[in-house]
C-alpha cells in the first residue's frame, strides 16, 4: 500500500474509527484506489499526478462519510422499538426518533424528549413526572392511565394523541397543537394551555378544574361531563363547541367563567339552559 494514499485514508476517516460501517468502506476504498494509483502510473504519470488523479477519482470521501454516519445513527435509534418496562429516568433523548416506539410501564421522570420524533409511540402506565416533550412530534401517541405531573409538551404536534385516565396536573401545553386529543377521564388540574390548537379536542369526564382558556379559539371541542369549577373562558371564541352536564358537574358549570367569550347561537343556548353565567357574552 502506497503510504502517502494511507496516510490520507486515515486522516479522513480518522473521526469515525468506531463504526464499523464506515472501517468497511475504507477498507473498500484502499483496496480500489491502489489498484487505480498503480494504473496511472502504467499509463505513464508520475508519482505526484498519479496520486492527486487518484484522490480526484473517488470525489468527495467525506461527505459519504457524513451520509454513513447520519443513516448508521437512525439505525441505531430505530433498532429497539420496545423499549417497554425500562429505567430511563433524567435520560437526554433529544432529537431520537422511534416510530411507533412502545415505553409502556417505564420509567421516565425527568426525561427530556424535546424535538424528538415519537409519532404513533405508545406511553401506557408509565412514569412521565416532569419529562420534556418540547417541540417533539407526538401525532397518535397514546399516554393511557399515566402519571404526568409537570409535564411540558410546548410547541409539541399531539394530533389526534390519546391521555385516557391520566394524570395530568399542572402539564404545560402552551403552543401545541392538540388537534383530535382525547383527554377522556383524565384529570388537568391547573394544566397551561396557551395559545393551544384546540381543533375537535375531547374534554369528556375530565377534570378542568381552574384551567385557562382565556383568549383561544376552540373549534368543535368536547366538553361532555367535564368538571369546569373554576374554569376560564374570557375572551375565548367558541365554535360548534358541546357541553353535556351531568348531575354531578351541573353546579360546575355556573362555576365556569365565560366573560367577554364570543360564541355561536348554539352553544349560547345550551350554555345559557345549563344556567351558566353568560354576562358579556357576544353572540355570533
């Protein structure tokens, strides 16, 4: 092997000794441009020449390097889908990306998914105190009966995603799309939605307890038996929205605050049946 060609092999692939892949292809490459060094120089160049051909041949060796690298990296966070019944807890996991991951029982308090791609994963009965999901694409996932106490999904896409009897106090929602969510059962005490999409979301039996609406548009949103003492509509523009009381939630519902909200004739008039308080109101 001609030293000034190894020389070079090995300060480019110097970075990236570790991966397997990438020892493969530079064993590959020796191989193929010794064969083409000794060709040149039959053909007459010299040992200069020759060697810059050689080099120029192959093209540029650094960004297949690169494009190894990133596709050996997807792979490796893609190869174990079930990650079920694992300790992940205070893990940084920023960025992964695991389609239809399933994390069911885990425990993952403290965690930080932010800008990670989890869409249609699966969060059954798991530990998510306290864990980032800041920006991460969560389309269809589903957190059924789990612990998320302080939890941050801002700016997160949760379209259509599904937290059945959850717990879900103090969860900090601001910005996120929650297009189709679910939240059946589920308990948002003092949840923060701000500046929310709130686009044919279920409320159905949940807890809204003191939460904030203040200022959004909710379009075709479900509040069927939800618990709304306390619960915070001003300024907000209702549309198409359904309010269903149950016995048990008929007194929260003069406990809701609906001042300065904009609302269609419909939803006045099951709201104003249920005897809410609809001082302000604007009807449209």
């Amino acid at each position: 092997m001609n030293k000034k060609l190894m020389k070079y092999l090995d300060g480019v692939f110097s970075p990236y000794e570790d991966l397997n892949s990438v020892k493969e292809l530079k064993e590959e490459l020796s191989v193929d441009l010794q064969e083409k060094l000794s060709d040149f120089k039959h053909q007459g160049y010299d040992d200069e020449t020759a060697f810059q051909m050689t080099i120029d041949s192959i093209g540029d060796i650094e960004e297949i390097v690169e494009s190894i690298t990133v596709q050996t990296k997807e792979l490796k966070q893609m190869v174990r889908h079930d990650l079920s019944m694992n300790n992940l807890q205070d893990s940084d996991l920023r960025g992964v990306k695991v389609h239809r991951g399933k994390f069911d029982a885990s425990a993952l308090k403290g965690a930080d998914f932010s800008t990670a791609d989890l869409a249609n994963s699966s969060y059954v009965c798991t530990d998510l105190k306290d864990v980032r999901f800041n920006g991460a694409d969560l389309s269809g996932a589903t957190f059924n009966m789990s612990a998320l106490e302080n939890a941050s999904f801002e700016c997160a896409n949760l379209t259509g995603a599904k937290f059945l009897v959850s717990d879900l106090k103090g969860v900090r929602f601001d910005g996120a799309n929650l297009s189709g969510v679910k939240f059946s059962i589920s308990s948002l005490n003092n949840a923060s939605f701000k500046g929310t999409i709130l686009d044919n979301t279920e409320f159905s039996t949940a807890d809204l307890s003191d939460v904030s609406f203040d200022n959004l548009t909710l379009h075709n949103t479900v509040f069927f038996k939800s618990g709304l003492t306390g619960t915070s509509f001003r300024n907000a523009i209702l549309k198409n929205v359904s309010f269903k009381i149950s016995f048990k939630t008929k007194k929260t519902i003069k406990k809701a605050i609906f001042d300065g909200a904009t609302m269609d004739k419909l939803t006045f008039a099951v709201l104003k049946g249920f005897n809410a308080n609809l001082t302000n109101v604007k009807v449209i």
